[in-house]
C-alpha cells in the first residue's frame, strides 16, 4: 500500500532481458533498510526488491506488467518516481494508492498557468467513468486532484495542475505532450463502480 507521495527520484541503470525484465535502478533510499522482497513503487508500479546494494536495487518486471505500463518506461537511462511501501503510523499524505495500474493515458498538452503547469491528459473510455472533478487520481505514482473532466468526440480527457514542488520532487516536470502515463483511478471509485454493477444486476 502506497499514498502517492513521491520520497526519491531513481534512474534505471541498466535492462537485462532473462525471461522477466530484470531492472536495476539507481536510488538514495538507505538500502540498509530496505528488505529482500520489500515493495517500492515505481511510476505507480508496485515491484519487489529481488537484489540490492549500496545506492541501488533491482525488480523483476514481468511481460503481464510490461503489457498494462506506460511504454518505454522501463528503458535504460530513464528516471522513475519511487516511493516505499507505507507503514503503520505514517502520515497518508496523498490519497490510499495500490501500486496497480488501471490503465495508460496519454499527455494532450502542457502549459503554463502561473508558477505551475497545466497538463491535460486523454485517457482510455473504460477508464473514464472512474475520473471526477476534484477526485484524486495517481500518475506516474504521484497523487494529484484532478482539476476538471470533459467528454469530448475524441475521448475523455481531465486536466491537472503541476505545482513548482511536484515538479521539482517527481518526473512529471518533464512531461510532454504525446508522452504516455500510468494511471491509478481512485479505490473507492474502483468499489463503488463495482456496488453499483452488482445492485443493476439484482
């Protein structure tokens, strides 16, 4: 379990295709306290710790969750939002997140809006009912309130505000339009669409 506050910004030292990917990804997280078999989210995906060291860990990342993530993702060179798994007694900061991506949107646009930056992100039909106006959503693992939604011919698109602090301590500063991202609708939305399919069937 997650909350969708960013704590370290890791870079992807190196990709070695052995039936899974196995990812090795550079970090200032203390290792020493990181277990064996410890989850860490990266982008939004929940992945196990399967080796470490000093300044570094590797996943496994398996052709299921190459398939549902953004692409390119897991490239050598590429930075990644990390977060480590919540403890009993931490501050919930963002919202309760599962570290399961639900799908892959894609940027439309970013612009400047004051000291921030607006993004505008389509994302896929199935998706879209599970998107409200200041809902929470998590993208690329960061936490966000989505600003405004709106159905359009082209598909669903919501908007978000990058504050200069998101920007700073996450990826998505570096967002650009055509770029895809990992998308987690909010868990309540995901249970409460589920009551309501089950109560239409009774």
């Amino acid at each position: 379990m997650f909350t969708g506050i960013v704590s370290d910004i890791g870079t992807i030292e190196s990709v070695d295709q052995r039936g899974d990917l196995r990812v090795t990804i550079k970090s200032g997280y203390d290792m020493g306290s990181v277990d064996t078999g410890a989850s860490i989210a990266c982008s939004g995906v929940c992945l196990t710790v399967v080796d470490k060291g000093t300044g570094w860990f590797a996943v496994d990342v398996s052709g299921e969750t190459l398939s549902c993530t953004a692409e390119g993702l897991f490239a050598a060179g590429r930075a990644i939002n990390l977060e480590r798994a919540l403890k009993v007694g931490d501050e919930l900061g963002g919202h309760i997140v599962t570290g399961h991506v639900d799908g892959v949107g894609q940027v439309v646009s970013c612009t400047a809006a004051g000291d921030s930056r607006e993004v505008v992100i389509r994302v896929a039909a199935e998706l879209a009912p599970y998107v409200a106006a200041k809902g929470s959503i998590t993208v690329d693992g960061v936490s966000l309130t989505v600003n405004a939604v709106s159905d359009t011919d082209t598909g669903t698109q919501f908007t978000l505000n990058i504050i200069p602090h998101t920007a700073q301590v996450t990826t998505l500063g570096e967002l650009e339009p055509g770029q895809t991202v990992n998308l987690e609708i909010d868990i309540l939305a995901r249970y409460l669409a589920r009551m309501e399919q089950v109560r239409a069937l009774a």
